[in-house]
C-alpha cells in the first residue's frame, strides 16, 4: 500500500518545485496510477493537478502539452491529429480502457522513462523536447540516455509541427496487456527516424537504420532491410511476455510496416 504524510495541491508549478526541492521525502502526483501500486510511504505528496500544466497549447511552430495532460486527452487531440495524424492516438489507445486513460499523465510516463512505455517510443520518433523546470530543455532523445534519475518536475513536452507523416506499431498478446513491442517512424523534411521501445527497456533511436533508409529509395526490400539493421544495432530482453530473439523478430515486421505506413 502507498502512504502519505502530507499532501498538498499547488497552484503552480513554482510553488511546487520551492517545496519539492526542500523536502528529501517529497514524490510528485501526476495521476497517481502507477504510484499506487507500489508499496511506500511519502513524506509530502505533491500533487500538480492545480498546477496549470493540463494543456495542449497550438502555437505557430510548435505543439506543447504540459505534463498532466492526460492521455485520453492526447488521445481525442484534434491538435495532434491535424498535425501528427494518428500516431500519438494510436500509442495511447491500447493502454488498459477509457478510465485510466483519463487520469495517467503523460508527464509521469515520460519523466519515469517506463520501459513499457508506448507513447515514450511516438514522442521520441517525433523528436520532441521536453521542458523540466529546474533544468531547463533536453530533447527527450538524450533524456533517455541518462542512467540517473533527475530531481526534477517535467512542466512539458515540445512537439516540432510540419512532418511529412508518422506511424506506431505495437505486438501485445492481448488488447490491455502491455506491448512486447512497439515501434514508431515519423518523416521530416524527406528524412526518417525510426524509434523502438518496450524492448523491454525504453524507447530507442535506431540510428544505423535510419541512416540506410534516408541514403535509399523505400520499397518493401528497404523498409525490411531497416528493420532488420534495427533488429541487429538495438538491445532486446526477456521477460514474460517475449523472448529477447522474439522481440528480434518482431523488430523486423514492425520498422518495416511503420516505414511503408508512413510511405503510404
Ligand atoms: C495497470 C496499468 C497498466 C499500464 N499499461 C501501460 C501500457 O500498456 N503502456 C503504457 O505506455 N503505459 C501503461 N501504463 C502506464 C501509464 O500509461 C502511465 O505511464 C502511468 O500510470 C504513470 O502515469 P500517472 O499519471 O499515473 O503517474 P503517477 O503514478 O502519478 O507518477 C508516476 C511517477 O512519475 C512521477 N511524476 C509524475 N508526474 C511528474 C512530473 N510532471 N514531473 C516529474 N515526475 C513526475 C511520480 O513522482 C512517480 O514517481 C499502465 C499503468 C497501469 C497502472
């Protein structure tokens, strides 16, 4: 069971990043989904639901959605559809049924770096940044490549508009379960990036692939050969829902169907 000490609700992300940063046993509420299946005692609960951070903000070049957006909310974006088509939708929409989907934050998912994580491996394909607010901008690419765990608070997730299409794919044994994995490409300016996550660690850049596809002409032969460069430069594990050599295989089918999604 999760137990708190105290437990307030700030007005503002300032407010709560002033208490945050005096307080060694303080944790940040997003939905509080996911905390509360572990098994711990807070200090001080933060929670940002008053904060100001639920929003998906159409600016001129860019989309950016705060942290406590839920992802029912990035699911029924008209925002993001006329500028990303589907793929944000199509990462979230699996995600266990319509009520969680309507409290689980994006801002938790991405900051925690869940290796399950669907719409990690879409926003990465993207090529988004992120704006936490004690250390400023970092491109969700790098982000993920840190081992350690910032004392930070995501305040939101910068989107760059303007891609020429974008696709997900995702394997799970059944409609809730988490993905065994999943994939996401996006075009830009004619050049691919081609993301694979639920590896099972999180979200990846398959650099060696995206560097073949963007040097050649895209047919079924090409996409496959991504998806197999892919399925050779990334790391898979094993766990109960796949085998590391399953999720190798699957690697290949998934960038390949992502890539002639997008081509379509
Ligand atoms: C049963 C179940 C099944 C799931 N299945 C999937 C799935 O298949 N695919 C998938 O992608 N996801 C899945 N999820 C995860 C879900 O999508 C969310 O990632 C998860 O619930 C976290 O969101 P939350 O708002 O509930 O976070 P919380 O539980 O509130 O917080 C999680 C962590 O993030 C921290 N945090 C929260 N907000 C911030 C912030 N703004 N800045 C810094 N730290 C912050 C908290 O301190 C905590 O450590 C599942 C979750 C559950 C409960």
């Amino acid at each position: 069971m999760i137990t708190f000490g105290d437990y307030i609700k700030p007005k503002s992300i300032d407010e709560a990043f002033e208490v945050f940063k005096l307080k060694k046993n303080a944790a940040i509420i997003g939905g509080g989904c996911y905390l509360r299946m572990g098994n711990r005692r807070i200090g001080l609960a933060i929670d940002l639901c008053d904060a100001g951070l639920n929003f998906i903000d159409d600016n001129e070049d860019t989309i950016e959605i705060g942290a406590m957006t839920t992802l029912r909310e990035l699911e029924t974006s008209q925002i993001l559809s006329d500028s990303f088509g589907t793929v944000v939708s199509d990462s979230v929409k699996h995600i266990i049924g319509v009520q969680l989907r309507n409290i689980a934050t994006i801002g938790a998912t991405v900051f925690s770096k869940y290796g399950f994580s669907d719409p990690i491996t879409a926003l990465l394909a993207l090529d988004a940044e992120l704006v936490l607010y004690n250390s400023g901008k970092i491109k969700l690419e790098e982000y993920l490549k840190e081992d350690s765990r910032r004392r930070d608070i995501l305040e939101k997730i910068v989107l760059r508009k303007n891609i020429d299409g974008a696709a997900f794919q995702s394997m799970r044994n059944s409609q809730v379960d988490y993905a065994i994995l999943n994939a996401a490409v996006s075009k830009k300016d004619g050049e691919y990036r081609i993301a694979v996550g639920a590896r099972p660690r999180t979200g990846a850049l398959a650099y060696k692939a995206m560097e073949y596809i963007n040097s050649t002409e895209i047919n079924e032969e090409t996409a496959f050969k991504a998806g197999q460069i892919a399925s050779q430069e990334l790391v898979f594990g094993s766990n109960t829902r796949g085998s590391a050599e399953y999720r190798k295989e699957l690697c290949k089918v998934m960038v390949k169907r992502a890539i002639m999604e997008v081509e379509a």
